[in-house]
C-alpha cells in the first residue's frame, strides 16, 4: 500500500477534473472512525464516543462530482461507560428502538482551502438537516482516499433536547475518519 499524503486543493481538483477517481468507492469500516465529542456537568466534563458500526459507499463521476452516504448504527455508541451508553441509547436521546441509524448523505465536495468543504443531509431520529464542514483529504494512489473533518452540531435541531438540570452541553462535535477504497 503506497503511503498517504494530504491533497491540497489544487491537486484534488486536478485529480477530479481528470477522471482519475471517477468510479465507485466504498467505505473501510476496520479503518474508519466516527466519534462523538461533548460536555458534561455543566461544561466541565469532556466526553467522548465512537460509534463502533460504519458502513458507508459513494461515487465519484467522470465530472468530478462526489455523492455517497455514511450509515452509522446508533445503538453501537461506546463512551466506555455502561450506563451512559444505555442512556444514549434510550429514547431520551437516540431512541435506537425506533430510530437505528444516522445517516450522512454527501451532495458536493467542493475543494477549498487546504482541503475541501463536504456538504450534505445529516439524519437523526428522521430529523434531517443540511450540513456542511471543512475537511482534509489524504491519497494513498488512486485506489485509497480518507477524510478527516469535524462536524459541529447543535442536538437539539434533531429533536435529542433531554437535558436534565441543564448538565449536558446542547453543542456537540461528529469526528469523522473516513476511508474510502475503490470497488
């Protein structure tokens, strides 16, 4: 496997507007990560998850266009804390009896900056909204491409307002490690 190395903007329109990933791309589960990061204890407390069940798939047109969804099991949170993890789970926040998955589904990647801006719907608890953030992209060849990014969101635009005593930060962050090979 060739070694990774950042994409500047520059090289990653190159490489869209020449073809060079065009075709289909799916999501390594073993090498992506998907994290969750909040406050707690009224900001004082830092607490961090992963959601331990990815799948994802996208494609990449002649064109240069991007598009692809990032499904995420909800139920597979993991804080490192029983209790906390069941309550995540409960219908207080994710509800994950009703509501299984959150889903990302990528509308644009534009290059920007030193890497690019992804634009897309993110579902929770079938709550939709728009959503975008800056993201790095890296390359190892024309077969391997990851994402690295955070996404900011507020919880309760997707209806998780469980806040007992005003403990919990309404603020969160989706860390995304994505990597992608082609099919």
């Amino acid at each position: 496997m060739a070694q990774s190395e950042h994409l500047t903007s520059p090289a990653l329109q190159a490489l869209l507007q020449d073809g060079k990933l065009a075709g289909s791309w799916t999501l390594d589960s073993s090498r992506t990560e998907i994290g969750l990061k909040s406050r707690s204890m009224w900001g004082l407390v830092p607490v961090k998850g992963v959601f331990r069940e990815v799948t994802g798939n996208g494609t990449v047109s002649a064109a240069g266009e991007v598009a692809g969804v990032i499904t995420v099991a909800a139920g597979s949170i993991d804080t490192k804390v029983k209790k906390r993890d069941d309550h995540l789970r409960s219908a207080e926040l994710f509800d994950v009896d009703s509501h299984p998955h959150i889903t990302f589904a990528v509308k644009q990647v534009q290059p920007s900056g030193q890497g690019v801006t992804v634009a897309g719907d993110l579902t929770v608890r079938d709550t939709t909204r728009p959503v975008s953030f800056a993201a790095r992209i890296s390359s190892a060849g024309e077969a391997e491409v990851s994402l690295d990014g955070e996404v900011r969101v507020n919880r309760a635009d997707f209806g998780l307002t469980w806040n007992q005593l005003g403990m919990a930060s309404m603020d969160n962050a989706i860390t995304v490690h994505a990597v992608f090979t082609r099919q």
